[in-house]
C-alpha cells in the first residue's frame, strides 16, 4: 500500500506542476488526456507483451496492495505507468520554457 501511496503524490504533485505552469493537460486537455491514454495503453501492452514472454514477472511486497490486474500485473503497475508518462510529457512540454527562462526569455502561455 505504501507504494501505491507514493505513486498517487506523485501523480498528484506533477498535477499541480501542470497546473502552475500549463504544461501539458492544463493547456490542451483534450489532446492531452488522448496523449497519455495511448502512452500508458502503449506501456500496459508493453508489459503484458513481456509479462507473456516470461520477462516480468511479479513478486509479492508487503509495500504493495496485492491486488492484481491480470496475471503478474499488479495494480501499482498502472499508475506507475500513468505516472512515468505524465512526468515524460511534462518534462517534454516544459523543456522549451526552461530554456527560454534560462536564457532570460519571459514565458508567454
């Protein structure tokens, strides 16, 4: 359970960084919501793909809620696959003004 705790501050954390700077769901959240849809649908095939072939494979935590999704698919396993593509297009839209902020340039959302 800590684990899946931990996932959701996260989440929740790259939220309000959306947030504040309208980044990513907060500038185009139709597109963006569409955009990490098909990311994470991408890295749940991945893993089922893998998970099939024998080379994930789950082993029981006491960190981890224990409920499973499918086969050595545990539910800690979506969000973090949530997680790991909202902070890529974050960090992806957010390159551009980091730049701009570093070569002194304003930010116009």
């Amino acid at each position: 359970m800590i684990y899946l705790g931990i996932l959701l501050f996260l989440l929740a954390c790259m939220v309000l960084l959306d947030a504040k700077g309208k980044l990513f769901l907060f500038r185009h959240p139709v597109r963006g919501i569409l955009g990490l849809a098909l990311g994470t649908g991408f890295f749940v095939l991945w893993d089922v793909l893998a998970i099939r072939q024998g080379i994930f494979l789950h082993k029981e935590s006491q960190l981890m809620t224990g409920i499973m999704v499918g086969e050595q698919f545990p539910l800690e396993e979506v969000f973090f696959l949530v997680f790991l593509c909202y902070c890529a297009m974050i960090a992806f839209a957010g390159l551009p003004m980091l730049v701009r902020g570093l070569r002194g340039e304003r930010h116009v959302p």
